[in-house]
C-alpha cells in the first residue's frame, strides 16, 4: 500500500470547481444517473472485499469478521436499498390544501443542496466515509470526501478506488492533514458532514458559518449503560456490556463507555462481569485475532494515561502491548466520580464501573452531564424504562443489549446537544442532502379570487 499522499491546495481548488460545474450542468439530477452510482459503490465494495479487509487490517488490526459485519456489509445492503427506495424518496408530494388553493397545484419538490463535504473520521473509516456518499448520490449531490489521515491505508484506497468507480467529475476524495482541511474549509460548500470529536466540530462549525453553511454533526462522548439489577439478567448484561468494550478495542462512538449500578448489585455484577470475561476469552486477548488495536502511539498513550491515573481497582484485564498498541479490555470497580476514567470519552477497551445509591442517583448523574451519543440501559421495569425515555436526552435510547439500533437501517442515527445534530441513516441522510422547494402555480383565471389583496385597501377587503 503506498503512502498517504495529500493533496495540494490546487488540486483541492480544481476538484471544487469540478464539482461546482458538475452540478451547475445538472449531471447529477436524473434518478437513473444517482442509482448506477449506487450501483458502483455496491460494485466497488464487492470487487475489493480483501483490499479493504487488509487496510482496515493494517490501520487497525481490524478483524476480518468486523470488517466484513461491521463496514462493508452495512455499506452494501445501504447502497442497494437506497437504489430501491430512491423513486419513492424523490417524489414530489402535493400537501392537503384548502379548496381555493387546489387549482394553484402546491407542490413540494425534493432538490439537492449542492455540492456536499464529508469530513469522516478513522474507526470506521468505510461506514463513516461511504455512509454518507450514499446519501449525497441518492440526493443528486456531487461530494468530496475528506477521510481521516489517522487510518492512512483505508484513505489511500478511498482514493485509489473512487475515480475506478464513480464519476469523477461528481465525486472525489481529498486527503491531507490540518492544512489541506483548513484549505477546504475556506471554500463555501452546500452542506458539510463531521464524524470525529466535539473539538474538531467546532472548527468545522466556525468555517460553515462564514458562509452560513447547515452541518450535519456526528460526534461522540460517554455513552452510559444503567444497570438495574432488581429486573435484569445480570449473567447476559455483564457478557452484552463487556462485548460492547471489546467491539473495535473499544473504538466505537456508540461504545459503552461506563456503567452505572447500584452499589448493593457491584458485587454481583463484577462476579458476572469475570464469568463473561472467560466465556470471551479476554486473558488471551493480546495474542488473539479477534480484538482489534488502538490506532496510534498516541491513542494508546492517551489511554494508558487514564488507566495508570485511576483509582478504581482493576477486575479484568490490565494487560497491554505497547509495540502492538495493544489494550486487553479492562474492566474497573469502585470508580469515583473525579475519577481520570471518567474524564471524557474513552474510546479505548477500557470499562468503569460507578456504583450509585439507586437507580434515581443513575439518572441524576447522567443529567447532570453532556446528552450521550446513546443510552444503554438493562431492565425490565416499566417504570424504569419510562423514567429513562422521559426524563433523559440522548442521541439512542437502547434496551438490554449495546450497539444494535445501528444495525436497523431504518432508524434515524443521530446525536443531541453534545454528541451531535442531524440525522444519518437511508432517507435521513438523504434528506440531510435534500432541501424542500415549495412550489405553486397561480392561474390567471383566479384573478377574481386574489383582487381583494390590491391597494387602494377598501373597507371590504379588511372585513373579508
Ligand atoms: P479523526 O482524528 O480521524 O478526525 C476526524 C476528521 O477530522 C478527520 O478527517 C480529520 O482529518 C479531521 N480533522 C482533524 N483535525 C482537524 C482540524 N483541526 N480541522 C478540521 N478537521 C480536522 O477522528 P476522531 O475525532 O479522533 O474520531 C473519534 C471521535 O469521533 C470520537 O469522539 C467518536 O465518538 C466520534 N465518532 C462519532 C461517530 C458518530 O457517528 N456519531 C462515529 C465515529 C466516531
């Protein structure tokens, strides 16, 4: 695999104004032109299964089964149903109007925005760069997709295989470091996506407002998992919760980042959290092909920082190579609330528990900090549940098990607040892409019927 190569700022300025004439010319528009495009991300994922498995093998050591379950799967069945859908989504809609405006024939006409900026980040960087795309050719939008320089093999083929498969006087992929996206972002674009961190989204957000630009923002932060254990299988949710940690090292914005259970259950659950740990077989986790690494020198500092500053007490794991950056998943009890792990996301295999009074101090701590990505909770109790759905905000609210709402294509995936606003997912990323244009036609015959609206203003016309 060669070296990441950036682009220059005039190869960035030529491939804008490419896209800028693509779009102005109307290549995109037609339905039939959107779904071969589809057709060709289906196509170039299909005839490049093991390039991409290798990349993402070597950026992260992703296993084979994770990248074929968790980025290139999704991305196809994604491409195909948009394909399917897109007549049904495109389609003018006619709204219920009053009698006396039916012959004006309201109308509401789905338009692309333009031309779309995708900012994607490198834990998923397949999903995250071509989840996305999908919804901007669905749309009729020309796209340039800036993926991450962290994971430097899956950009490079990015950029390898997008001209081999899509126009691309419609779609391009910019790669660089801060300096080639600080240069992107200087130009005006119709619509901009961010996957990656709240620090970064603010860049991005600052940039798009120059040129009142809307953004869509997919960001992170700690995603809780509340368990209650009065109505809970504890045995299940230790093993679905340690899973969760395990899942990409633990580099998953929908990650459980920490629990929250009170304290009369700690015991117990620790207890099932080691039974699920042997079950895993994490104390072979170093050596094993199925747990994936962290993705830099200075992601595995960063996270053997806030281990070594914690004062939780290890249960599980604790283990790491440093040469191969990698983290057995690590479980802690008694973590306090000041705690290093506690910090901010963790984005690493690495798992807390915070024991609390009861389930009502779960809720308390949860509200009393930025709105989650997702909220995992393990009960049974209605009332629980009920509590959880209205007195909480966060981007996914999800039951007794951890990452599954991404896998049902249909459900809106989306942040509030700090993790992020906008939707992705099928029709909501093409409808990010998509603006309403009302339209109505005024025949002359309804003359009569408007004349009422000329000055002079008669007494008449302020009664009618
Ligand atoms: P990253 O470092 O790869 O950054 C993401 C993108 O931002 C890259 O393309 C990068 O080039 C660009 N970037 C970096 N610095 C920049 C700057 N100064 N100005 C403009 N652009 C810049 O990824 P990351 O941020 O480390 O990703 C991890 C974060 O992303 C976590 O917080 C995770 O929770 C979040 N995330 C969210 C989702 C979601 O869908 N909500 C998905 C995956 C990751």
């Amino acid at each position: 695999m060669p070296e990441l190569k950036f682009n220059t700022a005039e190869e960035i300025d030529a491939a804008y104004i490419t896209l800028q004439a693509t779009f102005r010319a109307g290549t995109t528009r037609p339905l039939s032109w959107r779904k071969r495009q589809l057709n060709q991300v289906i196509l170039m994922l299909r005839e490049n299964i093991e390039a991409i498995v290798q990349a993402l093998a070597t950026d992260l050591r992703k296993p084979r089964l994770e990248a074929l379950g968790g980025e290139i799967g999704p991305m196809v069945r994604r491409a195909k149903q948009s394909a399917a859908q897109l007549d049904e989504w495109a389609r003018d809609e006619s709204p219920q109007v009053p009698e006396w405006q039916r012959a004006w024939s309201p109308t509401i006409l789905k338009r692309p925005k333009g031309v779309i900026l995708v900012v994607s980040p490198w834990n998923y960087p397949i999903y995250l760069s071509l989840q996305p795309i999908i919804g901007a050719i669905a749309a009729g939008c020309p796209a340039v997709l800036k993926p991450s320089e962290v994971s430097p093999n899956v950009s490079s083929l990015l950029a390898d295989l997008f001209p081999k498969y899509l126009d691309p006087s419609a779609y391009r992929v910019i790669n660089g470091g801060v300096p080639e996206i600080t240069h992107v972002l200087k130009l005006k674009w119709d619509h901009i996506t961010y996957t990656g961190n709240g620090t970064v989204a603010r860049i991005i957000s600052r940039a798009a407002a120059e040129h009142l630009t809307p953004v869509t923002l997919e960001l992170g932060g700690k995603s809780p998992v509340v368990i209650d254990p009065e109505t809970t299988n504890l045995k299940i949710a230790a093993k679905r919760v340690l899973w969760g940690k395990t899942l990409n090292a633990g580099q998953v914005c929908v990650a459980p980042d920490y629990v929250l259970i009170p304290r009369s259950a700690q015991d117990a659950f620790v207890e099932a959290i080691k039974e699920a740990a042997v079950e895993l077989k994490l104390d072979g986790a170093l050596a094993s092909d199925s747990f994936a690494s962290i993705v830099s020198d200075t992601h595995f500092k960063r996270l053997r920082s806030i281990m070594t500053r914690s004062s939780g007490k290890i249960v599980v794991g604790g283990d790491a190579i440093e040469e191969q950056r990698r983290i057995t998943p690590t479980v802690y009890r008694d973590v306090k609330e000041n705690d290093s792990l506690l910090e901010g996301e963790i984005f690493g295999p690495i798992l807390p528990i915070v024991p609390v009074d009861n389930i009502r101090q779960a809720i308390e701590y949860i509200n009393a900090h930025p709105h989650p990505l997702v909220l995992y909770a393990f009960t049974d109790d209605p009332e629980v549940k009920q509590a959880l759905r209205d007195e909480t905000r966060s981007g996914g609210l999800h039951f007794n098990d951890v990452h599954q709402h991404m896998s049902v294509d249909q459900l809106p995936f989306s942040g509030v607040g700090e993790s992020g606003h906008g939707s992705q997912a099928l029709k909501f990323t093409y409808d990010e892409y998509t603006y309403l244009r009302s339209s109505v036609t005024v025949p002359f015959t309804a003359e009569p019927l408007v004349s009422l609206r000329y000055p002079p203003y008669t007494e008449a016309a302020t009664q009618a």
